[in-house]
C-alpha cells in the first residue's frame, strides 16, 4: 500500500519534469537565431514586421524580430553597439519601435519563471495533499496512516520487571502528568524530555507506555526512521503534526523511538540534510511547548554519543535514563512475569534459568517463553517443561538474535576479573573516582562496565586525578594480565585504552602537564576547522606520541603494582561479581572493610552447591551445561 504510494508519486514527478523538459525545448527552439552586425545586414531583406529595439542603460541596443526563410518563420536577436545601430536603423529596411520597453522584459522574465513555478506549485500540492489528508489528491494518496499514532496504554509499571530505579525517577514524572497544576502553582519545572538509552529490547517501549498507562494519558508514538521519507521537509513537517497532535491531547506522552534516525550530529560541512531539517524542526517543538504544557517527550536510542548535543540541553531531553540488560535478578524477575499467563511446570526453576541466560534483553527472555510455549502447543502437551525452555533458549540464542550472543563461562571469567580490576583501582588510589556500580552484563561493545563518580566535587582536576583516572582505565587490562598472564590478555580493554589515550593526549597537548611545557598545540578537530595558530612540526608530533606512550606506560606500571599487592581483594570481587553479575558500592566497601565476601554471595552459593549435589543425584532433572562451558567453581 505504503510502496504503490510511492511509486505512483514517483511517476507522478517524473511525468511533470518530462513536460517542463518538453515545453522547454520548444521555447529554446523557437526562440533566438543569434546575428552579428554582418548577418544582420545581410538577412536584412528577409525580416518581416516591426523590428523591437531595447536600449540598456550601459549603451547597447538589443534588436528583435522574425524573418523568413524557406517559407516559414524564425526569430533573430542582435546585440550592437550605437554606431552600428545607427548605421543599420539607416538602411531603412524595418520600421523599427524604439524606446525602453519595460513590458516586455517582464513578459520575459515570467516566462523564464515558468516551468520553477510549475514545480513549486507542484511540491506544494503534494505535499499539502500528504499532510492535509483532506482536499484534493488527499483520498488518492490514502494518507491517514501518515498521522502520528494516538492510543491508550494499558501498561502498568507492574507489567514492567526489573529496572526498578528507572521506574522511581518516572514516578515523578506520572504524577506530574496526574496533576499538572499541582506543579504548576509551585513553579516547579518538570522535565520536557526523557531519552532513554539503553540495547534494544530492555523495555524502553515499554516503560514509556507504562508511564502513560499509569498516569491514563494519551500516548502517541513515531519511530525516528518514519520521520525520513521521500522527500525533504517531510520530515520536519510530520514533527509539526506530531506536536500539534499531541498539544491538542495533552495531558499526554509522545514517544519517538530510534529517536538516533533524526538526532544524530549535525554535520557542518553539508548542507541542510532531510534529516537536519526534522531535527531543527524537533529543537524549535521542544523549546517551543512551555514547561507545563503537559507533554512529555520520551525518547530511545542505543546510542546517545552519535546525538546531536543540542537534544541534550536543558529544556529538551534534560533527563537521561540508562537502561541495560538485565541482570540476574531482573532476569528472574521478567521470567517470572511472563510464564504468569502461561502454564508451566512447577518444577521450573526460574532462578536456574536467569543462569543461563546472561546478555539476554527482556524482550529475548519474553521471546523464549513464548518459543516454549509454542513448543508445548505443536505437540499437543498441557504444560512447559523445563526440557521445552532449554530448546527455546537455544532457538533464542542460534535464531535472529545471535548479536547479542550470550556470555559463556569462559567469558564471564574474564570480564569478572578485567572489572574487578578497574574497581579495585577506584578502591585503592586516593585520588581515583569512586565506583558506584560494577556489572558484569555486557552493554555495546564492552564486556562490562564499572560506573565511577569523582570522590569530591570539584570542578577542577589535578595532574593526580587525570593520572589516576588512566590507571583506573588501565586497571581492567592490568588484572587480566596479572590473572592470566601476558599472553592471555584480551581484546576486552579496547575501549578503556581509547579513553586514557584520550586523557593522556589531552594533559599533553591541552593542559601542560608533561615535559613538552605549556603549549597548547591544536586538537585535529581545531585542525580540521581551519585554525593553524599551534600547528605544530613533526618532531613534535612524534614527541607528543612519546611523551603519551610514556605517560600510559607509567600508569600501567601503577595499576600492575596495585592489583599485586591485592590478588585477594581481586579474587573476593570477581568472584561476587560472578555470582551476582552486578554489585553494588555497599557490597565492594563491605569486601574491601572485610576481606570477605558478602553474606548475599555465600547464600547464593552455597544455594547453588546444594542443587548441583541434587542434580549429581538424579534429583532433578536438568538439562545439559553447553559444551565450550568449564568450571564455575574456583
Ligand atoms: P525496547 O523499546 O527497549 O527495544 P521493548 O520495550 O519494545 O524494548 O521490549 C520488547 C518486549 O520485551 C516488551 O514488550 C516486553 O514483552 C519484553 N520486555 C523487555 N523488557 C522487559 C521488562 N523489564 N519487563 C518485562 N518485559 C520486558
Ligand atoms: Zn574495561
């Protein structure tokens, strides 16, 4: 429907420009046979009928007329001076009209403005016919499917599992939208825009039609990519409906997913792309909706550093919520919420199978009980077993999704202690951040990730700090080298590697803070910009690559030195970071306070030795560890 559209637009367009071509071609033919002063006196005797003369106001004269030959008619322009004018007005062949006639360079310049007219009127018509819906050619081309979609949501924050403090940081925002005047009376300035990142299918969608299920609002929703199509401008005007839309309905939430189709960077060197248009168009709704207007914007994306800044700031998307992939709790939790409508044995162990399933989003985890279910309705049985979501799990993994591959054990080994080891660098150097959070769930490219925050608040930092800060970096790759040895190190710190280059890059070049003194040289972006002042020679170049790898070297050496003399400490953190996949700053202060591992990890383990004993027993039936797995235990 949506193609056929399109083609018949297409041909449309074509059929319009081919005419121009067509209308174009005839003028061009019948217009001008160009004379000088010679041929202009020797066809002299051929012009028939008044000759026009124009007079510039620089002192030439343009003649124009018709002439005949073969019998049929032409037209001729010359251009010549006043002497040759005179010369030729002399031999008295043409009564010539002389004067300044002003009517006939307009007369020319609109038909020169024709066939641009024609394709204005042209775009406008179409476009207004997509827009409008109405009019007409708005029943030809069916367009109320172009309108944003408005619904209710009947998701409750109870449909949503897991990810339980991105859902507190939204209470406010669904009681804002219960009684905006509330707000409104105190002056408090709620937040327009939500974006939140996160993988795909951790529930971003869902959350933001949870907000709106909750507060019993109108929910419109627009994916970033129906924003961009065919033409340009189409974009930034389904925006304006959008907003327009929504003003109408509001209270209400309008989400735009894949909001990274429209938001990226604005790049300086191209003109206005389609998609810069939308996004401007997008900048000027948001600033332009006051802050209680009741719309709330949420947005999505697996990507926030390809978005142009300019969503960022205050007054847009002022909040950022970030999502990922669940951990193992919250795997239980989503588990356990979708086998609710579907009968299962009661045998099934969910906790065993939030296990299994590390690196798996909500919506893959979602997805493996529905292939179970659909498993247990082929084979005509009553009920999921655990037999059945083994299958499904391995459909998950082997099927569409194998992106996100899940982790094996072997895997899990590593990121345990390449994150231990930034953690315990936070830990143990003074001036290093504190670490908030440590995960061993992959996110994007990385492993892991650790989440650190600067010990005090200041806005400055030290030569100390920045030093600190690259061994904290380095500290992933530095554990992974003490733990397995040189050989063994893994891809794994690529991009730590790239941010301590980028520190170290910037204390030489930007903050002199090393041996090459206190010169600025230039950034490559300033380079790119044109600016030379602090172009600097080659020699410095290779010093400033010296003078870094120094630098990262040094640092290295300290994270080395600091995860020997703390195997133990290492150890206790990697292992809980095993078994728990995520563990918080509480728990790290209680092991490095303690030296021992948290009471959660003990239960825990000893939890699951006491079911690997029943399952060497027979007990329970369970199905069989994958292949390239090696021991949990160590
Ligand atoms: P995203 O927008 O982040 O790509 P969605 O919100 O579309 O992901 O999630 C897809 C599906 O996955 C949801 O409809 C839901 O069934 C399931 N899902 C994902 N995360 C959760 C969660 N935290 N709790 C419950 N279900 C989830
Ligand atoms: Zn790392």
């Amino acid at each position: 429907m949506k193609n056929k559209r399109k083609i018949f637009l297409w041909i449309l367009f074509l059929a319009v420009l081919i005419v121009i071509g067509v209308v174009l071609y005839y003028f061009q033919k019948g217009t001008v046979t160009k004379w000088n002063y010679d041929q202009l006196c020797q066809n002299a005797s051929s012009i028939t009928g008044q000759v026009s003369v124009k007079v510039t106001s620089n002192g030439v004269y343009v003649l124009e007329g018709y002439y005949t030959s073969a019998g049929k008619i032409y037209k001729f322009m010359a251009v010549l001076d006043e002497k040759d004018y005179y010369s030729f007005k002399g031999l008295g062949i043409a009564d010539m009209m002389l004067g300044y006639e002003e009517g006939n360079t307009w007369k020319q310049l609109l038909v020169s403005l024709i066939p641009t007219v024609l394709i204005v009127v042209f775009y406008i018509w179409m476009f207004s016919s997509m827009m409008k819906g109405g009019g007409m050619g708005g029943n030809m081309f069916g367009n109320n499917k172009q309108r944003p979609r408005e619904t209710k949501s009947d998701v409750k924050f109870k449909n949503v599992a897991g990810i339980n403090e991105e859902k507190q940081e939204l209470v406010e925002i669904v009681d804002y939208l219960k009684n905006p005047n509330k707000y409104a009376q105190m002056g408090a300035r709620v937040p327009k825009g939500v974006l939140m990142e996160g993988p795909p299918g951790t529930g971003k969608t869902l959350l933001a039609k949870a907000v709106a299920g909750e507060a019993n609002v109108a929910f419109f929703s627009m994916a970033g990519s129906e924003f961009e199509e065919m033409f340009v401008g189409l974009g930034a005007s389904r925006v304006r409906d959008l907003f327009s839309d929504a003003k109408k309905a509001a209270p209400c939430i309008i989400f735009i997913d894949e909001i990274d189709a429209v938001g990226r960077k604005r790049n300086s060197s191209m003109g206005l792309g389609t998609s810069e248009q939308t996004l401007n168009q997008l900048l000027v709704e948001m600033d332009g909706f006051g802050t209680n207007s009741g719309v709330i914007v949420m947005a999505a994306t697996n990507r926030v550093d390809v978005l142009d800044p300019a969503l960022l700031r205050p007054g847009r998307f002022d909040r950022t919520i970030q999502i990922s992939l669940p951990d193992i709790r919250e795997r239980e939790a989503i588990l356990k919420l979708h086998a609710n409508n579907k009968s299962v044995s009661p045998e099934i162990d969910w906790k065993r199978i939030a296990e299994r399933t590390p690196g798996f989003s909500g919506a893959q985890l979602e997805n493996v009980l529905n292939e179970a279910a659909i498993l247990v309705v082929r084979e005509k049985r009553k009920m999921i077993t655990i037999n059945d979501i083994d299958e499904a799990i391995d459909r998950v993994v082997g099927g569409p999704a194998k992106k996100s591959r899940a982790m094996t054990l072997k895997d899990k080994q590593i990121v345990s202690y390449h994150e231990a080891g930034h953690a315990l660098i936070g830990l143990k150097l003074r001036s290093a951040s504190k670490v908030q959070k440590v995960t061993i769930i992959p996110r994007g490219n990385a492993g892991g990730y650790t989440i650190m925050t600067p010990k005090d608040e200041s806005n400055f930092s030290s030569k100390e700090d920045l030093h600190a800060a690259i061994a904290g970096y380095l500290g992933g790759r530095a554990a992974e080298e003490v733990i397995f040895g040189k050989d063994n190190i893994t891809t794994g710190a690529h991009d730590d590697l790239d941010k301590a280059t980028n520190i170290s890059r910037k204390m030489v070049t930007q903050f002199g803070m090393s041996k090459l003194g206190l010169t600025k040289y230039l950034t490559m972006a300033e380079e790119a910009y044109g600016q030379t002042k602090g172009v600097y020679s080659d020699e410095v170049a290779y010093k400033i690559d010296q003078e870094i790898s120094n630098m990262l070297d040094e640092c290295y050496k300290i994270a080395i030195k600091i995860i020997n003399e703390n195997k133990e400490l290492l150890e206790l953190i990697a292992e809980s970071l095993r078994v728990l996949e995520t563990i918080t700053a509480e728990q790290i202060d209680y092991i490095n306070k303690n030296n021992k591992l948290p009471n959660e990890v003990i239960l825990e383990k000893e939890r699951k030795a006491k079911e690997d004993k029943k399952r060497e027993a027979g007990e329970i039936l369970e199905f069989e560890p994958d292949a390239d797995e090696g021991d949990t235990k160590n």
